[in-house]
C-alpha cells in the first residue's frame, strides 16, 4: 500500500521537472490553507448558532409548534430518497458511519437543542431504513414508483395544515429540486420527440419552446409564471410554492428535451429500421428500443441537470419565498448573530458542497449500474 503511494506520488507530483517546482509551490499553500481553515474550525468558530438556528434553516419560518409536520415530511422525504439508492447499489456499513455523522455533529455543540439531533437522527434513520430495504430485499424495489408516489401524497398532506407559503429552508429547497426533476423529465421526454416529428407543426411548437426557454434566465421564467397564473387562472389560487415549482419545471424541461434529443441521436439508426422492417409500431420501437439506450446515454447529463436546479433553488426569494440560503441570510440579520457570519456561510457551503457530492456519486454508481446491466 505504501509502496503503491509512494510509487503514484513519484509519478504524478514529482515526474518532471515542472511537476516538481508546481509540487514544491502548490503543496506547502494546500497544507498551509488546511490548517488555517481547520484552526479556525476547531479553537475560533462558535457552531453553536448552527445548532440553534438549525429549525430555521432545515424548515424556514414554519411555526414552531408544527415543526414536526416539517420533519416527518423530512423522513418521508429521506426514505423515499433512501430506497431509491438502495435499487442502484447496496447498502455497506460505511455509509452508515457516514450518515450518522450528521446527528453526531449537532450532538457535540454543547448549547444546542437536543430536540434538533434527535429530529436530525429520525431522518438518517429513515434514510438508513429505506436504502436497507430495497438493498435486501428484492420485491421492494417493484413497489419503488407506487411507494414514492404516496409518500410524496403523504408529504402534502403532513405539509399543508398551517400554509404551504410559509414552507422554507432546506426542505423547500429540496421539495423543489424533487419535484421539478420529477416533472421535467416526462415533459423532456415528449419535446425531445416532438422535435424529431415528422409533422412540421410539431416539430416547430416544440423547437420554438425548447429554443426559448433556453434563451431566458430561470429568475424571468419563475417571476414571469407568479404573476401570470393569478391572471390566466384566478379560481386555481395556486400557492407561491406551487408556481414557483411551475416555473422551475417549464425552464429545465426544455434543457432535459436537448439532453434527451442529444441521446436519441447516438441511438444507431441501423435499429430502428430494423424494427420497422419486423413490423414493429413506431411507439413500440421509441418505448423499448430507442428510449432506454438514449436515457443511459445520457445519465450524466440528467444528472447534472438535478444539481442544476438544486443550485439554482435559492431563487425562488424573489416570489419571497424562504430557501435554504435566504434562511441562512434571516439568521445574519438578526443582530444577535451579527458577528456569526462565517459560520453561517460555512455551513451553507458545506452543506450545499455535501449534496452535490452526494448527487454525483449516487449518478456514478447509477451510470455504472446502467453499464452492467446493458452488458
């Protein structure tokens, strides 16, 4: 092992003479920036606030003696999340080493809430649960699409009760990318073909909608959408919440329509006129042949396109809505706290950086998966 490092670290930092001089330059400032960052981590920052204000920035301005309603719909949330990783690859126990590590750390903060590890702690356990579940047990993972769908049910009812405007923090944020990735991708599905119609009517529709969603910015389309439903659908009096989801949903589903043509393109053509040559209806050969090579073509891309709209969440502030970095930015103005902002933005990186992380391993694993299972 040591050998192997030794003989990696020969080989990529110090193989030539420039590699050297950029390792003699670059390493001391990495170990220099480290140790400053930690230092101030572990003898400096006061996490305490963290801890304090973790109700706020996992669930807004939710009142706090409904607090519970958020965080039931956070496990529902975490489960669902949880078996879906569970039918990509198994559950090991140093995902659970790692998922524990969340409830650990609000535990450690000595003026912290006890009530907010525990409630922390319930959403790993959920998560841990669910992963569990469709890692072992097969017959689950066909009950995947139906338990989803109720949960989230589940989670509207839970969420609700008090006002869905007052919805916020953490939660929001991930309400929304959910929902949007969920929505957009069918709609992707049907631009993409509509613009390889071979009726010119529709083909044009579904060009010009895909060309203009992606020639304005998301802020336009999302304020553009909350003040035009109100007016073209009054009787609906749809929530912020649930135009701001509309907005979201418009604006990525013409880039997960590109996404999708780019892979019905890398489909062989050879394929489908050999079907054609069987017989075989054209939705028959789109549903079983061409769709499910140009989806894991283009996993990756997809993928991405959910830690776009993650990123891109904390935009629904100007509907006034409550996100999970406009939390963080409520907590900085309260004068109280107005000497805590590092900590504050050092969360949020962290924890922003944490899901993205999580994203792109779980869509790792998931392109390695399609891999195995196209072999």
């Amino acid at each position: 092992m040591i050998a192997t490092s030794m003989k990696w670290t020969r080989h990529n930092l110090f193989g030539k003479p420039f590699d050297v001089a950029l390792s003699l330059l670059v390493i001391p400032g990495a170990l220099w920036l480290a140790y400053s960052i930690l230092d101030w981590a572990l003898t400096m920052a006061r996490w305490d606030i963290i801890v304090q204000s973790l109700r706020v920035l996992m669930i807004g301005v939710f009142p706090a003696d409904q607090a519970w309603r958020a965080w039931t719909a956070s496990a529902i949330i975490a489960a669902i999340l949880g078996a879906s990783l569970g039918c990509v690859f198994s559950f090991k126990p140093h995902h659970g080493l790692v998922l524990i590590l969340v409830p650990l750390l609000l535990l450690i903060v000595d003026h912290g809430d006890p009530g907010n590890a525990l409630s922390a702690a319930g959403v790993v356990a959920a998560t841990s649960l669910g992963w569990l579940l469709t890692s072992y047990v097969p017959l689950s993972r066909k009950a995947m699409p139906a338990a989803a769908f109720t949960g989230f049910i589940v989670v509207v009812a839970v969420m609700a009760p008090p006002d869905v405007g007052l919805w916020g923090g953490l939660l929001l944020s991930v309400l929304i990318t959910l929902v949007t990735a969920v929505l957009s991708l069918p709609i992707g599905i049907l631009l993409a073909f509509g613009r390889q119609s071979r009726l010119s009517s529709l083909r044009i529709i579904c060009t010009w909608y895909i060309e203009v969603m992606r020639s304005v910015p998301l802020i336009l389309v999302v304020y553009w959408i909350w003040i035009l439903m109100p007016v073209l659908a009054p009787q609906w009096g749809l929530a912020d919440v649930a135009r701001g989801m509309i907005g979201f949903t418009i604006f990525y589903s013409a880039y997960v329509a590109e996404y999708v043509r780019s892979g019905l393109q890398a489909v062989p053509r050879a394929q489908t006129e050999a079907a054609r040559s069987l017989g075989i209806s054209e939705f028959d050969i789109n549903r079983s042949i061409v769709l499910p090579q140009a989806l894991r073509v283009v996993v990756a891309p997809l993928v991405g396109n959910v830690l776009d709209i993650f990123n891109s969440a904390p935009l629904v502030f100007i509907i006034g809505l409550t996100d999970f970095l406009r939390a963080g930015q409520m907590i900085l103005a309260n004068p109280q706290y107005g000497d805590r902002t590092f900590e504050v933005l050092s969360f949020l990186l962290v924890t922003y950086f944490l899901v993205g992380s999580m994203i792109t391993y779980a869509a790792r694993k998931l392109e390695d998966h399609m891999a195995t299972s196209a072999r």
